[in-house]
C-alpha cells in the first residue's frame, strides 16, 4: 500500500517545487522507506521517483542535497542500474563545474548540446595527454 504512495509524492515534489520545508520531508520520508528491503525493491524499479531525487541532488539548499545525496548513496548500494545512473549524473556535474570555472561561462546540463561538448571536451583529453608523449 505505501509503494502506491510513492507517485502522489513524486508529483507533489514536482507541484511544490518552491517550497523547500515540504520537498525535504517527502525526501526524508523516501529515504525512510527505502531503509525497508522489500518496499526498497519497489521503489528502485520505478523510475519516477528515483529521477526526481536526481533532479533535486543539485538543489541550492544544502539540507535537501545532503537528503538526496544520502538516498541516492542508498539507493546505489541496493540496485546496479541506478548506481551506474547516479554516478554518471554527478560525474557530469563535476565536470560541469569545472568547466565553468576554466572556461568562466556557465555550463546547462538539461541542453543535449552543451552534454555532448562537455564529453568532447573531457574525453578530448586523451589526445592532448598522447600528443605530449
């Protein structure tokens, strides 16, 4: 009955998103219920709720990213597809930032485009490291 729960709350994340207090309990309440096994199973075969928490790992309040960092930590050790999913989410990120800071522009994940420049850019360096050998 609870995992039927889970898309009203996902929804509600998405309705209430300027409303930092309700968003960061109904993470809470996530990571709660994903403390039990078999509700945990549930939850990370769905996908709406795991990609509203990535959505929300790069949030400015820093409460509700350690929240999501805490949940999206539990939810990779539990389940092989998302982990890689969530790793390559905050690889991204990272690179997104330094980016930012060599190239002093500002980097839009949510673009195709600016995602593939920055794989360009870091896979890219192999060949600048192959050229000074």
């Amino acid at each position: 009955m609870i995992v039927e729960l889970v898309p009203l709350l996902s929804k509600l994340i998405d309705n209430r998103q300027e409303d930092d207090e309700i968003i960061l309990q109904i993470v809470y309440c996530f990571y709660c219920l994903l403390t039990h096994s078999e509700i945990n199973q549930e939850l990370c075969n769905g996908k709406t709720f795991v990609e509203s928490l990535i959505r929300l790992m790069h949030d400015p309040n820093q409460q509700l990213r350690n929240m999501c960092d805490q949940a999206l930590q539990f939810i990779s050790e539990s389940n092989e597809h998302w982990k890689k999913r969530i790793s390559e989410e905050r690889f991204r990120f990272h690179n997104a930032q330094w980016l930012e800071m060599v190239t002093g522009t500002t980097v839009d994940l949510s673009d195709e485009e600016s995602v593939d420049e920055i794989n360009n850019v870091v896979l890219g360096a192999e060949e600048l490291l192959e050229d000074e050998l």
